[in-house]
C-alpha cells in the first residue's frame, strides 16, 4: 500500500508538471490564427470535417485544404456558401469576410504542421466507379 | 447501501446510453433524407451524440467501481452521501452540455462541444468519485486486494487525464494531444485498468476461482492474467492503430509486447506470494514497474507530443508509439506491487 501510495505520487506529480511546462511552451502561431482557430470552434466545424484525420467524416479533411483549393476559392466557398448535397435546399453554413480571412489563416497554419503524409490521397478501388 | 448506489449510477449510464440511440438515428436520417426538417441541425446533433458517448461509460465506470469495492473488500464505501452528490453533479453537468448544445452554445472541440463550465463539473464529480474510492480503500487497506487496487488507479486517472481539457489552447497541436488524453487514455487506460478490476471481482463472484479462508488476496495471483491479457490485447491494438495513422515504424511496438508478455509468463508461475511475483519480475524485467508508468507518461508527454516535437515528427511518432504504449504497461505493472 505505502509503495502503491509512493509510485502513483511520483506518477501523478511528473504527469502534472510535465503538462503545465509543454503548456508553457512559446508557440510561434499567427495571431490571425489564434482568432481562425476560434472561428472554428464557434461553427463547430470539427462535427463534419478532420483535422489530422480527427473529426466527423461526413465532409472534407481540411488540414491541407489550402494548398488543394487555393485562398480565393476558399473565402468564395465560406461567405457565399454552396448546397450541401444531397440535400437541395440547405446550405453550408456562412460567415462574415473577417470571419473567413482568420479561418483561412488558421488553415494555412495547420497546413504547416507536418503530418508524415496524413490524409492519404484519394485513390480509386479496382471495380469501383 | 453501495449496491443502491451502483445500481442509480447504472440506471443513469443506460438511460442515456438508450438516449444516445436515438439521437444517432436522427442523425443518421438527416444524412440520408435530404432537406430533413430538424430542430437541431447535424454539427450540434453529433455534438450531443458524442458527448452522450463519453460520459454514459464515464457514469457507468463510476457505479462499476463502487459496486465492485463493495464485493472485493466487503464493506460499503466510504460516503453514500459524498456518491449522491457526485451523481447529481455529473448527471446536471451532463444534462447542461446537451441542452446547451441543443440551443447551438458550445466550445467547438471535438468530445469537449459543450461549455467548459461543464466539464468543470465532471472534473468535480470525478474528484469526489477519486476521494470517496481513495478513502474507502484507506479504511480497508488491511483487506486491499489487487483488483480494488486497480480500479483505484484507475478512478485516480480519469480526472487527472481531464485536467488539462478545462484549459485553453490556441496551438492545435497542444489541443489535440490534450484531448487526446482524455479519447484514448480514458478508454485505453484508466477504464482497461477499472475493467479489468471489475473482471476479476466478477469471477471471484462467481466462483470460478477459489479464494482460501484467510489468503484472500494471494487467491488473486490468478487474475494476473485478466488484466496482463487485456493489455496485451491493447499493445495489439495500439500499434496497429499507430502504424496505420502514423506510420509507425513496426519494430517500436517490438520492446513493449515483448516486456508484457515476459510480465504474463513470469508472474503467475510457481510463486507462493504476490510479493515474491513483484521481486521476480523486478529481477527479470528490463524495466521496473514504475519506470513504465513514470517514462511513459511523462516522456509521452515531454518528448512524444509536445510542443518540442512540433518539428521533429519521427521523433513524435516514435515516442507516441512506444514509450506510451509501454507505459500503459508500466500501469499494469503496479498490479504487481499493490499485493
């Protein structure tokens, strides 16, 4: 019990400062994308898109979505939002210009992050269309 | 009085479980039917579905534990009243997310949708849940048993893996290893080690395992294997899981597989004590018990998936891969020590 006691201590006290001093850690992240960031939360983008494969599935992972669709298209798609399909009446969700400059900020910064090649390409499975 | 508690926290986990359902199959219809009328539209609907989905195990586990602390040292827990109030708190705490939620107010991380405030209220209740389960094995520790000792580990984890979610973090990278703590090391470590406690009192409450008058807790050296088992079942799991996500180089889940399994052959075989186990393996290991926990947490953490590791991502894939994964095992390994 006393030696129980002793290790989970010693577990629980590296397990708190570790955590706290990587929290701590200078973080070279745009302030455009800090506020993006926070536009992503507050259209709760993470329940139909991945970021690094995490995510709902139901639509696009955008963690390079930047470098495939280029800026313009990008702010186009966010401020005067397409059909979703199938549907045939419901739009993607819109935002405000400023709102779509900080996101795209934000996508061109997690673009940077290194991923060792996640997404993997889209690739055709033999028989399929 | 413990079994009336469990079974409230059990009546709470399968009622929302059953909710869950629901709210699935509404969602999944949206998909399917398009233009489909709904109050709720499908971000903040998954929201509520995967919230339901992290704390109806969470409640579950809560009840689980104070059930099986019951059967294994055979006496109630410390506070009945203390196991009230912590119901409540993460019932209203749970219910305040999905309503919230429904109103379209929430945080926008995944797993963590709803408002901080709420978490904050399931970090309370798992706190108490932690005090009222350290307490009650305090009280029995001339009694304490290898599975009570495991499920309080793992009740001791759930809130510290929830800690560092009730902050904010501008980085991505730190967001999703947070987060991460909670996904997987809830599901792949403080519940594995709650179950896998639960495991064993279950088949001693069965009878499948004899418990001699007077050695009740050396007639546990047997369920070594539940818990070992289970781990191992993880190293399998985990590193697949790696490889194919992270391309993780297949000789790094090499060292920690080897050193479990070494743990499953060499504790149960031809010793009398459970401290006679603990010394043989101290003896035959690479590794002390604690070092896994201690290098697995923390160098997980410091090295694998910090913000040092930003730039460096072989060296996180490595250390995400193997020295996490060892120190799930080095959590197993403090089975051994708590005879």
């Amino acid at each position: 019990m006393r030696m129980l006691m002793i290790i989970g201590g010693v577990s629980v006290a590296a397990f708190l400062i570790s955590s706290f001093a990587s929290a701590r850690l200078p973080a070279p992240i745009p302030q455009d994308a800090v506020q993006g960031k926070k536009v992503w939360q507050s259209y709760n983008c993470i329940s139909c898109h991945t970021l690094f494969g995490n995510g709902g599935y139901v639509a696009d992972d955008m963690t390079h979505i930047v470098m495939k669709r280029g800026q313009d298209e990008l702010k186009e798609f966010l401020i005067n939002p397409p059909v979703m399909r199938p549907n045939r009446e419901r739009l993607h969700p819109g935002v405000s210009s400023a709102e779509a400059e900080q996101l795209i900020s934000y996508l061109k910064y997690v673009d940077t992050i290194p991923t060792l090649g996640w997404p993997p390409p889209a690739y055709t499975v033999k028989g399929g269309r | 009085m413990s079994l009336k508690m469990a079974r409230r926290f059990c009546l709470a986990a399968v009622s929302l479980f059953g909710v869950q359902g629901m709210v699935a199959l509404l969602g999944a219809a949206e998909l399917v039917i398009p233009d489909l009328p709904s109050p709720i539209p499908f971000e903040y609907g998954r929201a509520i579905h995967v919230n339901m989905a992290t704390l109806w195990p969470l409640i579950g586990t809560m009840g689980l534990v104070y059930y099986a602390l019951q059967e294994e040292l055979g006496r109630d827990i410390f506070s009945q009243r203390l196991a009230n109030w912590q119901l409540w708190l993460v019932v209203g705490s749970a219910l305040g997310i999905y309503i919230t939620l429904a109103f379209q107010i929430g945080n926008g991380r995944e797993f963590f949708e709803g408002l901080p405030l709420f978490y904050a209220g399931v970090f309370l209740s798992l706190v108490l849940a932690a005090y009222n389960v350290v307490r009650t094995i305090i009280r029995a520790r001339s009694n304490l048993t290898p599975a009570a000792a495991v499920m309080t580990i793992g009740i001791v984890f759930l809130p510290l893996l929830l800690i560092p979610n009730l902050m904010r973090f501008s980085n991505p990278i730190a967001d999703e290893v947070v987060k991460f703590w909670v996904v997987h090391l809830w599901e792949e470590m403080a519940f594995e080690l709650t179950t896998s406690g639960f495991i064993a009192t279950f088949i001693k409450s069965l009878g499948l395992a004899a418990v001699p008058r007077g050695q009740h807790h050396y007639a546990d050296r047997g369920f070594w294997h539940c818990p070992s088992l289970l781990l191992d079942r993880d190293a399998c799991l985990l590193v697949g899981n790696r490889i194919y996500i992270q391309h993780l180089p297949i000789g790094s889940g090499c060292f920690p597989a080897a050193y479990d399994l070494q743990g499953v052959e060499t504790s149960p075989q031809g010793n009398q004590t459970g401290k006679v186990c603990a010394l043989v393996h101290f003896e035959q290991s690479p590794l002390p018990c604690p070092g896994g926990l201690f290098a697995g947490i923390s160098d997980h953490h410091t090295l694998g998936e910090s913000l040092h590791a930003r730039n460096l991502p072989d060296l996180r894939t490595c250390a995400h891969g193997c020295i996490w994964v060892l120190g799930i095992f080095g959590a197993g390994r403090i089975l051994l020590l708590s005879k």
